[in-house]
C-alpha cells in the first residue's frame, strides 16, 4: 500500500467576505463555502493536475462565531473564517497528499504540486482494476439551523454579558466561551463521490471560581442548534456549584458509591470510542482492548460486557445526538449501529477491505465517535436527586479531567475529578470535598451499575455524545488531587 | 509480506499479527486507490479488466538526478540516501524490477553519486568518534572501502581504551556494516570478525550476533559450508553467555538455534532439525513465550515424509501430467498463494519465473495453491465467478508458467459472523515446499530473493 505524505499548509492568503449568509441563498462568496463553490474549487483543482490518475479532495470550510470571556471580563468576541483544504492525488497506487488553506491559482497550483511531488516517492501499484463507481445513499439528519448561523457578534456579546453577571453580582470570577459555528464541509472525487453536508453547531461552556480559587463549578454543552441548549441554565448550574463548593473538606481517598453526572459518565466512557483501535474489530481480533476475545482471532462480540440495562449505539438520526452521516475522509456512510444491546456486544468497527474478507459482507462499519449510552428500553431510570436520596454515603462527581488510559485491555484510566465534588451521607448532600485522583475502567464502573439516569447531550464539541448520569459501587479514588 | 490462510496455521502469533495487519492496511490500499463505495453485485461477469502500469511516473524534472542533501548534517544521514535514492528508482520499473536484485543488491550508480555529494562535506578528521559508523557506513555505501576503512580504523582507535564489552560491540557494528553494504563484503568482515573473537568469552554476545549475522549471508548464497561454519561459531559463542547476559540474549540464542535448524534442514536431515530445536527447549529455560514463538517447529515436520497430494475442486493448466500433484516423477514446488495482498507476491513470482525458466524443461513442476474467499478484489462475487477470476488473474493476466488449483471454498459463519471454511483441505501446508521426483518433501521454505539460492540449489540437485 501507498501511504501518503502531508505537506505543510501554505499561509492563508484570501480575503473572505464578512457578509453572513442564508443557506438557502446562492451566494458566490460568504462566511463559508457553499455545495457550488466546493464543486466550483474542486473542478479548478482538478483542471490543474497533471499526469491523470484519481483525485480527491476534502474541504472543511468553516465560519466560527466565538466570545470568551475570564475573570468575569469579555476577553474576546470574533469571527474566524477557516479554509482547510485537503487534495490527494493517486496516480498508479502511488499517493500524495497536500494540504492548504488557499483557494487562489497560485495556492492550489502549490499544493497540487506538492501533492504530486510527495507521491513520486512512493511505489506505485503494479496493477489497477476498471471497476464502475457505485455510490452509497447517506441518511440525512437535521443539523442545520438559520437562528445559530445569524448569532452575529452583538448577540454573542449581549449572551455572555448576561452569563457573567450571576456571578459577578456575587463577587465571583467566571470564565468561559461562547461560540457558534457554521461548516461547509465536501468530500469529492474524480471517481464520482460528491458528499456535501452544511451544518451549524453552538457551543457553550463556563466556569465559575472564588477569588481564592478553592471552590469551582463547570457547566457546558454542545449541539447544532442555539433552541437545543439553555446558556442561563448552565450559567446558573456552574454558579451554583460553584457556592455550594466553598470551603471543601478533605475526605479519606477509597473506594465510594458514587453519582456520576452524564459529563463525567463521558469523560470516563470516552477512551473506549476514541481510543481507534478499541473498537476496531481486526485490532481487537488480535487481542488489544477490552473487548478481544479469549484467543487471538475471536472477540467478546455475542458476550456480556457490560451492566444487562445499557445500550450503546450511534445515530445520525438521533434526535439529540445527530451528526453528520458519512466520513469526512473517504466518504463511507454512518449507518444505525448498536455497539452494546443491554450489555451484550454486538458490533465492532471495520473497514470495506476486513468486511469483505473476514465478513463476507460489502459495507464498511465505521465508528463515528458519536454516540450515546442509555438505559435499554423497559429499564427504569432515575434522576440525580433520586439516586443522592438513595445513597447512604457516597460521592457526587461532576466531571473527570486529565483522563489518562493505564492499560487498554481492561481499560483502566486515571485522571482527577474537578469542578464539583460533594459528598452525599443518609441520602442528602452534606458538603463540599476536595478533589481525588482516581483509578478506575469504564468497564468495571459500568457492571457496578446500580442506578442509570436519564441520557442527556453533553459537552464534546465536533461530537454528538449523550450519556445518563449513573449511580456505581465501588468507585476506586486513590488520593487526594490539588485539582480545583 | 505475504498472507495467506495458512498463517493461522503456523505457531507464530506474530506472523498472523504481521499478517493480519499487513493485509487490512494492503487492502486499504486498494480501497483507498478506488476512493469509493461499492454496493454488492453477486451477479456472475466477465474477469475484471486488469491494467498493466506500464508507464513510469517521472519526477518534476524529468530524471532521476543525483542530489546534494545539503540540509544533512551527520554522515549518517547520508547514508540513509541510499533507500530514498534506491526506492525512487526501483519505483517505476516493471514488472518485478520493483524489488532489489537477487543477490549482491548492488546499488544504482545514481545512488551511488548521490551519497558521494552528501558526504563529501564530511571527512574523518572531522568527524566526530561517534558519527565515524556513519560516516564508514556511507563511505560503503559510495563504493569507497578504502575510506570506509579508515573511518572504522579511526572509530577503534577512539574506542581503544573502552571496555570489552563496548569495543565488542564496536566490533559487531562494523562487522554489521560490511555484511549490510551492497554487495556484502566477506573478506572486510571476516577481517574485523578475526578481531572480535580475539577479545573472548566477555564479547560472547558479541560475537554470537556476529557470527550469526554472517551465517545468514551464506544462507543467501547457500554457501552451505561457510553457513555451517559460522553456526557453530555463533553456538560456540552462545554457550560461553554467563548469568543475566543468557537471559538477555534468549530469544538471540533462539535464533541461532533455530537458523541451525534451518541448515539442517536444508543438508536434507529434518530429525536432526527437530532434534535442535529440542535442545533449545531445554537450555533456553525459562522458555519465555517469544523464545518459544521463534523455535515453533512446523516447518520442519514434513522433511523426508511422503508429500501429502494436493486438494483443488479446479485444475487449471495441469499439462500432459494431469491434476495430480505432487506429479509422479517430476521436481514439485508447492506454493500457497493469496489475493489477500496481492501486490506481496510479487517478488515470489519473480523467483517463479526464473525457475521455471531455467528449470521448467528439466523436469520441474511449479503449482500455486489457492481458496475461493467470497470476494474479488472490491466486491462479492460467487464462488464460480471468483473461480474464473481467479484463473484470469494467475494465467492471463500474470502470465505465470504455473499449474493452478483451486479449492472452492464452502464458507460457513462463526456465531459472531466471520466466516471461516466448514472444509479447509491442505492442512499439511506450512510453508513453500520442494518435493523429489518420489514425492518426498525435501525442503519447506520461503520464496523469495533471500532464499532463491537455496531453492534453486536444491532444485538442481533434484533434477
């Protein structure tokens, strides 16, 4: 196989108009570039090529609508135009690739050049095949939304200006951002793949401290719509938390019941999807991770892995948790997959080639690192206020930081909670405590399933995740962490 | 790397990890050439159109030129122009010019010139004691062994007053470099060799890596009597390996072991190649499993043992001898072969073809062994098609002078959905074999340019 080598971006050069645009609109130039413009710049690219073969090229174009804000003082409120353009060129097996961020004559012309400089240092292939291209339907979810693309900056400035004040009203410092985002992103080729899927995304996430930086609350979310999220709530959440921190106490690290809010169920959860080979089935065949099975060449795929009530699975169409419906790199749609059907594993990821051969099957299945975790239908859920009334003593955790995998086959991670920890006596909270390192694996936490909330989208922005908050036994915290 | 079905039969786990990993991201590359979606299409058609990438690519400027590499700082780095240099050369050739020569891999003048431009800038005055093995590398790599030499000598002479170990290994890593350059040098390296076991049983390591370094060289000459001389030279070596060096270097002694195993089989003597590896079983202790992984025996099983016939639903090309084989009478050489990774075989249909040149009229008979897999190339296809496929691919469009057997495989599914044979015939395979003309397995081996020697050798002494 050809692999491909990356030549650096060339310094943007293009002037890009500060005009908002309508989707619906044909506009020839704007904050991003429309499904026209994609095909207008790929048949330029195109145009210049030389010496024939197949091109292909990937386009992420991209208006960004940010507003920060730190120690309770508007920081910065912008508007970022990006252009990542990526062009592979393969000419007999031999592949190249160049990337840029331009769009003129002279920046294409570079990177086609570089492209196919890069490739005539990899061997070609001996043989090609004549093979008609046959394109594959995408589903289409909704991830577009007019009122978050017009968020101009005003408004950005007005949200976050109403975010700051709860806590500057109540001599707090408050940090976070704001941003709303609208990409036009292409994936073309010379075989005759054409996907372009315009989407808008918001994100908003803030932090609210003491002056002596002893107490802190955190709160945030993304989605593709501004009507999906409340920012007053979540500015109200990370203030309150915030409060009900001050002055923590230190408590015995061990192992405790514990409340993991959907923020932290993700952060714990989240090694196993993004981890690539984890859930890639040929990997795992060969032993790594959790799920490979007893010898090499089997996996766990038809055993229980985890808790009998859990389902994971991806979803372009999930009403909270859509995304886009194909790969950005090669184009191969996302279909509906259930990962884990009530904790049974039922699907790993492959590509075409490993279906083909090992599957006997045509279709890839490729693992989108969005997806969401719930309760199986007919299970029971319960609110975070029923499992703290349930708890004798325990432990309510936020969110998990600086989440480090120890060892993939049993995926033991450690990291640190932060920005909320309570601890929970006779069924109430009973006051604030300082934060742990802790060691554990998403795979024990979860067959240690004691109660299971309900899934809520959380904050992982260029993801779609939807996680519930869960009340597990004998969560390990191994000390105490000066993390705040 | 090849891959074919029968890694899994092999005691290797590695292999099939290098197997599986090599043949998912091969496949990749297919894909990635298509860069589309395929839906599937069961319906039986034509063979696929098959394209010969006859032309070469040219550089931007039109020629391979020699280059300066200016921004280079060490002699090393020179050195290391030789596999850019070599690569962009071999790239464009067709069609098994992709891969080095035989034997002497004698490097392209161009390559050549160019590692001269690079390290003309350097000189052994100058040079530092620790880039003087890159420097003497690079001087091998340019056709300059006087120079070469003189950077070695000016390394000993900084190393002069280190200890044992360290002007051991100083040793071995010039000795390394004559056997590594193209052509190897024996004389140069037997030369520093001398010197290496003049420092005795403190540079046992040492000199067991040595030894075996330059085993393997007459193994791809099929010097049988300098490999068997250095063997036991690298045994010898071995055996002096004191306390926590023994464990240290177990899967090196492994090694040996097992490349003496190798020899035996080759001189005809499988029970004795069992019988090594047994003993290594019993000194290597504790067997770690990577220790065990390199001595699994299989390969050895068959020798001397009446070659098992092979099982095909079709035969194509079998000649006058019919679909029988081995064939009664005449030298076989069984291959296995997959399109798992096709591009992998290349360098072995190489060999292929000039045995059957050389040897195809005196009575040598080459078959290559493959399954239906449920698929071609990109797409599903029937078995039948596949079959025809097949048959296209190794006869019409390789054009090789081979017979080929088919199995038409039943494919069954596991309770997790991959398939797997209900009936897997040849189970026998373990590696590519030559049979007598009274179908007595005489050699099971690797086909490829390192050990094309052995096999025609043995060939002709069958014939």
């Amino acid at each position: 196989m050809s692999s491909t080598i990356i030549s650096p971006a060339r310094p943007r050069s293009r002037p890009i108009s500060d005009a908002p645009i309508s989707l619906l609109a044909s506009a020839t130039s704007g904050e991003f570039l429309s499904q026209e413009e994609c095909k207008a710049v790929f048949d330029r690219i195109v145009g210049m090529t030389t010496g024939g073969g197949y091109t292909r090229v990937n386009i992420i174009s991209r208006w960004s609508g940010a507003a920060k804000w730190a120690r309770t003082r508007m920081h910065v409120v912008s508007d970022t135009h990006t252009l990542y353009l990526r062009i592979t060129r393969i000419i007999r097996g031999a592949s190249g690739s160049a990337v840029t961020n331009r769009v003129d004559d002279d920046g294409l012309g570079q990177a086609i050049r570089d492209a196919e400089e890069a490739l005539t240092v990899r061997m070609e292939s001996f043989e090609s095949i004549a093979d008609p291209f046959i394109d594959e339907p995408i589903l289409h979810p909704t991830l577009w939304d007019d009122p978050t693309y017009a968020f101009g900056a005003e408004a950005r400035t007005t949200l976050v200006q109403s975010l700051m004040r709860g806590a500057d009203d109540r001599g707090l410092l408050s940090a976070g951002t704001v941003r709303m985002a609208g990409d036009g992103n292409a994936t073309i080729d010379t075989e005759g793949l054409f996907r372009y899927y315009p989407t808008t995304s918001v994100e908003c996430s803030m932090t609210v401290r003491d002056p002596k930086g002893t107490a802190s609350g955190w709160a945030g979310v993304n989605h593709y719509a501004l009507s999906k999220i409340d920012p007053t709530t979540l500015a109200a959440t990370a203030l309150d938390k915030c409060v009900r921190m001050a002055n923590p106490s230190a408590v015995e690290p061990g192992r405790y019941t514990v409340i993991l809010e959907p923020q932290a169920v993700a952060d714990l959860f989240d090694p196993i999807v993004l981890d690539p080979r984890v859930m890639d089935r040929p990997s795992v065949e060969l032993g790594y991770g959790p799920f490979a099975g007893s010898k090499i060449g089997w996996t766990k795929i038809g055993e229980r892995v985890l808790d009998a009530r859990l389902m994971f699975r991806s979803d372009p169409m999930d009403p909270d948790g859509g995304f886009i419906p194909y790969d950005q790199g090669i184009g191969t749609p996302y279909q509906p997959v259930e990962w884990i059907d009530r904790g049974v594993l039922r699907q790993l990821a492959y590509e075409k080639p490993y279906a083909l051969q090992a599957l006997n099957l045509d279709k890839a299945l490729p693992n989108p690192r969005s997806y969401r975790l719930s309760a199986a239908p007919g299970v029971a859920t319960s609110s975070v206020e029923a499992m703290i009334a349930h708890t004798q003593r325990g432990i309510l955790v936020t969110r998990l930081s600086g989440v480090e995998l120890i060892d993939p086959k049993s995926m033991l991670c450690t990291g640190y909670t932060r920005d909320g920890l309570w601890l929970i006596e006779h069924g109430k909270i009973t006051k604030p405590i300082k934060n742990f390192r802790f060691t554990e694996s998403p795979m024990f936490v979860l067959n240690k399933l004691e109660e299971i909330g309900v899934p809520q989208r959380i904050f992982t922005p260029g993801r779609a995740v939807v996680v519930p908050p869960v009340r597990v036994a004998d969560f390990s915290f191994t000390s105490l962490a000066d993390a705040v | 790397m090849r891959c074919n079905r029968t890694m899994w039969m092999t005691d290797t786990t590695e292999d099939v990890s290098k197997c599986l990993r090599v043949s998912a991201t091969m496949m990749l590359g297919v894909l990635m050439f298509v860069g589309s979606i395929r839906s599937a299409n069961a319906q039986a058609s034509a063979p696929p159109t098959m394209h010969a990438n006859n032309a070469p690519l040219t550089t931007r400027t039109g020629q391979h030129v020699p280059h300066t590499f200016a921004s280079y700082t060490t002699p090393k780095q020179c050195d290391q122009v030789k596999l850019w240099s070599e690569s962009i050369y071999w790239r464009a050739r067709r069609p098994d010019t992709t891969y080095y020569p035989r034997t002497g891999r004698r490097y392209q003048q161009v390559t050549i010139d160019s590692v001269r431009a690079c390290i003309s800038r350097f000189s052994i005055a100058t040079t530092a004691p620790t880039e003087l093995l890159g420097l003497g590398q690079a001087y091998l790599t340019a056709a300059s062994p006087i120079q070469a030499d003189s950077a070695f000598q000016a390394l000993l002479r900084a190393v002069a007053k280190d200890s044992v170990r360290g002007r051991a290994w100083v040793l071995y890593q010039i000795v390394k470099a004559y056997l590594d350059a193209a052509p190897p040098q024996l004389t140069d390296a037997e030369r520093y060799l001398t010197q290496l076991d003049a420092l005795g049983s403190r540079a046992a390591a040492e000199r067991m890596l040595a030894h075996r370094t330059l085993a393997d060289r007459a193994q791809v000459r099929d010097s049988v009597s300098l490999w068997e001389r250095e063997l036991n030279a690298s045994r010898t070596a071995m055996h002096e390996l004191q306390g926590d060096l023994q464990r240290e270097y177990a899967p090196a002694s492994a090694e040996v072991y097992r490349a003496t195993a190798e020899l035996r089989a080759r001189q005809g003597n499988a029970p004795a190649a069992l019988a090594i590896l047994d003993t290594a079983r019993r000194e290597l202790v504790p067997l770690r499993p990577s220790v065990e992984e390199i001595l699994g025996n299989r390969r050895f099983e068959n020798l001397g043992k009446p070659q098992p016939s092979v099982d095909a639903t079709h035969w194509f090309n079998v000649g006058s001898t019919g679909s029988v084989r081995p064939t009664p009478g005449k030298v076989n050489y069984l291959m296995e072969v997959s399109l798992i990774s096709p591009q992998g075989y290349y360098e072995a249909f190489g060999v292929v073809r000039r045995l059957m040149a050389k040897y195809g009229a005196r009575g040598l008979d080459v078959t290559l062994m493959i399954r239906t897999e449920g698929y071609f190339r990109r797409r599903l296809v029937p078995a039948d098609t596949e079959v025809a496929n097949i048959r296209h691919y190794y006869l019409d469009f390789l054009k090789l002078p081979i017979t080929l057997a088919v199995w038409k495989t039943d494919l069954g599914k596991r309770d997790d959905g991959r398939v797997e044979p209900r009936v897997f015939p040849n189970t026998w395979f373990v590696g590519d074999v030559i049979v007598d003309r009274k179908g007595i397995a005489r050699l099971t081996t690797l086909t490829d340019r390192d050990h094309e020697a052995v096999i025609e050798d043995v060939i002709e002494s069958l014939l």
